[in-house]
C-alpha cells in the first residue's frame, strides 16, 4: 500500500507498506547530480556527497558508521547524472535511527577543512581508479563523443584539476543552490507505520528551510558520428557505439527495453549468440540503454583481442542492419517482453529496488509509478512501437569510443 505526505516546508515523502517483511529501505533523494553542474563545478555533486559522511553537527565520521554498524543497517550513497540519493536499510525497529543518520547527513554536515583535504585524496584515488579500469573509462569517452562540452557528457567524478583545486566555500556554496526541501523526496519501503514515519520525518526534516530554484535543465544536444580514442596498453581492446535513446519517463523507454534485450540484452540474444557463441570473438559483448532526465542514450559493449576488434565491429554493424531490414521475430518479441516483465516483477522482491523506483520517479516526473501502470505499459507493447524505437536509435550514425592498443589503425 503507497503512502504518499508533504511536509509544510515542501518535503515531498513517498512509502510502499510491506508488512510482511521486517526491514525497512529509506532514501533521501536530491534533484542534482553532475548533469546541473557547470563546466567549472565538474565534480562538486559527487565530492559532496562523500563529504557528508565526514561528520555533521551531531555526529563525527566514526560515530556515524558505528551507530549504523551497531544496528546491523546497512548505509551509502551515489551520485548520477540528474540525482544524488542517501540511503539506508534496517530492520523496522531501527527505522527511527535511519531517519535521524540521513536528515543528519542530508542536513546538518560541517564540511570539515581537514576531512575534505583526506577525503579529496579518496576521490583522486577514485578518478585514477577510473583511469586504470579500461571498460570504465570507454564509457566515460562514449558521454563525451555524445555530448561534447555539455554537461551530461563530463564525468560525474570530474577532472582531477578542479576536484584538487574544490574549497570548502565552493562546496557549501554548491550546497546552498541545490540541496533543499523542495527539490528533496523521501522514499522508503518495507514494514512501517505511516503515522510514525510521518512524525519522525517531521521531526527530523521539519526545520529544514533552505529555498533552492526549481530545477531547469536546458535542452541537450545529442551528437552521432563522432569518435572518441583512447590509445592505451591494454590486453583487450573496449569498443562502445552510443546512439540515441529515451528519457526517463518517456513512452519509447519500454520499446527501447525490449531492443536491448533482443540486441544484446541477454545470453540468447543476436550480439552474444553471434559475437560470442559463434565466433568466440568476446566474453562481454551486451547492450544497454540510460535513461536520464531530459535525454536517453542506447550503447553496445564488447571487450575483445585488438586482432579481432575490426571483425567484431563490423560484426555488430551486420546485425543492427539485418534488424533494422529485416525487424524481430514474433519469438524474439515474445521472449524479450516476457524477459522485461518477468524482470521487473522480481525486482518488486526487493524493498531496495521499490525505494529506488519511488524515489527517482517523483523527483524526476512529480509522482512515483505504480505497479500496475508499468505492467500495462510492457503488456501494451507492440512489435510495431518496437521497431519504431529500434529506427530512432539505431538509424543514426553511432558514435564509437574505443580504448586500447592500435585504435588508430581500426576503419570506423
């Protein structure tokens, strides 16, 4: 049963009663992510949110893990591109301690001068990671070719030199313009009584007042036919074509679901069947799409030996004109809504996966989607809308980010 409040400040907190667990999952949701920043605040949206959990008014770093560890609850966060989400899970007991940890974390975090030097290091730490993790960073070239200088195409960890040179000020500046009640929601699911929730969020967000403008993203610009290169000594040479896709909460975001599980969304589907199983040309090869406020993107992955990589993306070029020709088999059809039904109704086994979809569902679209609706809407589909995504995607020309030894010798 869905539970839906606003607090007078402007609080937004949406629950799904699941009384027949004994856990809870809660997430405090922001509407900012690395898709708000400008070019010169690359980066701010993630070192914040580790930043928060260097101690707050009421807690320091230690005692913030310990409270939690003490409870047996589990507590993180991340970042993306139009969100960033705190979160936690514990039994229903413990709920009133989860709520007070992420208003604390949400709302009352110092930004401390010697934490943000240590932990300034973690994130460079993280960006090298990045840098040394070819099948990451061909993703991070892939958003770049698409988008260029435009903010969903920089790295949601940021440039290294702007993240070294973040002050304090500048983060609690970020923080001033972005982190409020109104552009904030409150999702949780599992077993809990809406009255207590109710009081507790009051309690604990009730005062919270900081004014932040609604959120306005401009429209993007989504760039086809560019290529990203990355010459890097590496085993394996890590190929992504990127093509446009749906945004969230669009009507194409189902019909390009089923695409993806036709293309490459599973062990039977056409890329891996003739890629790996036939050929034995990759371990990885699979395709995906990103929903994003505003904007969506559909990529193809495949890892393979630099001697193969030509054959592979002509490989793939074959079987996106063979389906775009020829379009998909009633079986295929059948199989890949089945396979997004079936998916998506195990995902409702998992409190977890319900706060998530509450949560970015109405920060991003003002309400969160019931059940019933997206069950209707894969119900709905037809192979007719299927192939309609199929050509707004794939009948552009791709961009290609490839990372490793000889791209420059590869014919694009």
């Amino acid at each position: 049963m869905r539970d839906e409040w606003v607090l007078p400040n402007g609080l937004r907190v949406v629950g799904e009663r699941l009384p027949f667990l004994r856990s809870v999952s809660i997430g405090a949701w922001v509407h900012v992510g690395s898709m708000m920043e400008e070019a010169q605040e690359s980066g701010l949206s993630h070192f914040l949110e580790h930043m928060v959990f260097k101690g707050t008014v009421k807690r320091t770093a230690r005692q913030i893990a310990e409270e939690m560890d003490a409870v047996g609850g589990q507590l993180n966060a991340f970042t993306g591109r139009d969100c960033t989400c705190y979160y936690a899970k514990v039994i229903d007991e413990d709920l009133p301690l989860a709520v007070d940890i992420l208003a604390d974390l949400v709302t009352g975090a110092t930004i401390d001068e010697q934490e943000l030097a240590k932990e300034r290091g973690v994130i460079l730490e993280e960006i090298a990671m990045d840098e040394d993790s070819p099948e990451d960073l061909v993703h991070d070239l892939l958003s770049e070719a698409q988008f260029g200088s435009q903010a969903p195409g920089r790295p949601i960890l940021g440039p290294a030199e702007l993240v070294s040179a973040y002050t304090r000020d500048d983060l609690l500046a970020f923080r001033r313009r972005h982190y409020g009640p109104r552009e904030t929601v409150i999702a949780l699911a599992g077993n809990y009584d809406p009255q207590r929730v109710q009081a507790l969020v009051e309690e604990h967000f009730g005062a919270w007042s900081n004014e932040v403008n609604p959120v306005v993203l401009p429209q993007w610009t989504l760039h086809t036919g560019v290529d990203n290169l990355r010459e890097k000594d590496t085993e394996q040479m890590h190929i992504c074509l990127g093509f446009p896709g749906m945004a969230f909460g669009s009507e194409g975001v189902y019909p390009l679901a089923v695409v993806s599980g036709v293309l490459g969304g599973a062990m039977s589907s056409r890329l891996f069947q003739r890629i790996r199983e036939d050929l034995g040309l990759a371990y990885s090869v699979y395709s995906y799409p990103n929903t994003y406020q505003g904007v969506g993107t559909f990529g193809i992955y495949a890892g393979v030996n630099p001697k193969n990589a030509q054959l592979v993306l002509e490989e793939i070029r074959t079987e996106l004109d063979r389906f775009l020709r020829d379009g998909l088999t009633d079986k295929e059809f059948h199989d890949s809504v089945t396979q997004l039904r079936a998916g998506y109704l195990m995902g409702l086994e998992s409190p977890g996966s319900r706060m998530q979809g509450m949560g970015r569902s109405t920060l991003l679209r003002g309400r969160p989607t019931t059940h019933e609706e997206t069950i209707a809407r894969i119900e709905g589909l037809t192979a007719e809308n299927v192939m309609a995504a199929a050509r707004h995607a794939l009948g552009q020309k791709p961009c290609i980010a490839i990372v490793g030894k000889g791209t420059e010798a590869l014919k694009l």
